[in-house]
C-alpha cells in the first residue's frame, strides 16, 4: 500500500509538470483578451462620454440615450463571456 502512495505522489508530479506549459498559454490568452477588453472599453467610453446627450443643448437625451442603448449591451455580453464562475 505505501508503494501505491508513493507512485501516485511521483504520478502527480510528473502530470503538474505536463500540465504547467498548457496553463501558462491559458494564462497568457486570458490577460490577451482581458488587455484587448480593456482597450475596447476605454474606446467605448470615450466614445460613449462623446454623445449628444450629455450635452446641455441637447433637446432630446433621452432619444439619444435610447440610441446608444445596443452599443452599451455589446460590452456587457462580452463581459459576461469572460465570467467562468457565476454565483
């Protein structure tokens, strides 16, 4: 039984060790996405920050909120794409 233990031990180690590569490109593709996210939404607020209804002449916000409405549940879908655990 000890030697069982012990062969599963070194059997561990040895798949951590096949495994590390494989979780570091998962790693490097998850701060990919997450850095080109968020350069998507810093151009997206920007933008955002950029129409008619925050401004004071402005007549009708809330038409042009209405407007913009579809642009704002992109991001957020995409966002929600990104979430693994979910409470």
């Amino acid at each position: 039984m000890p030697e069982k233990w012990n062969n599963i031990k070194k059997l561990a180690v040895i798949v951590k060790q096949a495994v590390a590569p494989l979780q570091n490109n998962e790693v490097s593709n998850i701060r990919r996405k997450c850095a080109t996210f968020d350069v998507a939404q810093h151009t997206f607020r920007e933008r955002f920050r950029k129409i008619s209804a925050f401004l004071y002449s402005c007549e009708e916000p809330y038409a042009a909120i209405d407007e913009v409405s579809d642009s704002v549940d992109s991001p957020v879908n995409e966002l929600d794409g990104y979430q693994v655990f979910k409470e």
